[in-house]
C-alpha cells in the first residue's frame, strides 16, 4: 500500500506543477468593456481548439482532473 502512495503522491506532485506551468502560459483576459460592443464575438472563432490557447486549456482541464483525482485518492488511503 505505501508503494501506491508514493506513486499517486508523485502523479500529484506532476499534475501540480503542470497545472501550475499552463495557468501561467495562458494569455491573460485583458480586455475589459470592450467585449460588451462587440469584441466577443472571438469568442465563439472556428477552431479555437487548434489554438495554442485552446491546448493550453485543454491541458489546464485535464490536469486540475488528475491532481483532484489524486488528492481524493490520497486522501482515502491515508
């Protein structure tokens, strides 16, 4: 059992600090009023996905779900 606690621990470590690195590479949203008259309509661009933006939160998503994964399971079998 301590062995599947120092690999979920480690995962949380790496998910932690990808989580971390995407957050900080991701442009801030410093727009302001002007997406009320009409600036968000980028919003809804065709392939955003493909973007680096797009992959940075896609990464952003996936790991925030692997470091709560891990922490739940850390938190069970201690």
């Amino acid at each position: 059992m301590a062995v599947v606690t120092v690999l979920v621990t480690i995962l949380l470590v790496v998910s932690a600090c990808v989580l971390i690195g995407t957050v900080l590479l991701q442009p801030g949203e410093s727009s302001g009023l002007g997406t009320i008259a009409g600036g968000a309509e980028t919003f809804f661009g065709k392939n955003k996905s493909k973007t680096m933006e797009g992959k940075l939160a896609l990464a952003t998503k996936i790991s925030a779900g692997a470091f709560i994964v891990c922490a739940l399971v850390i938190a069970v079998l201690a």
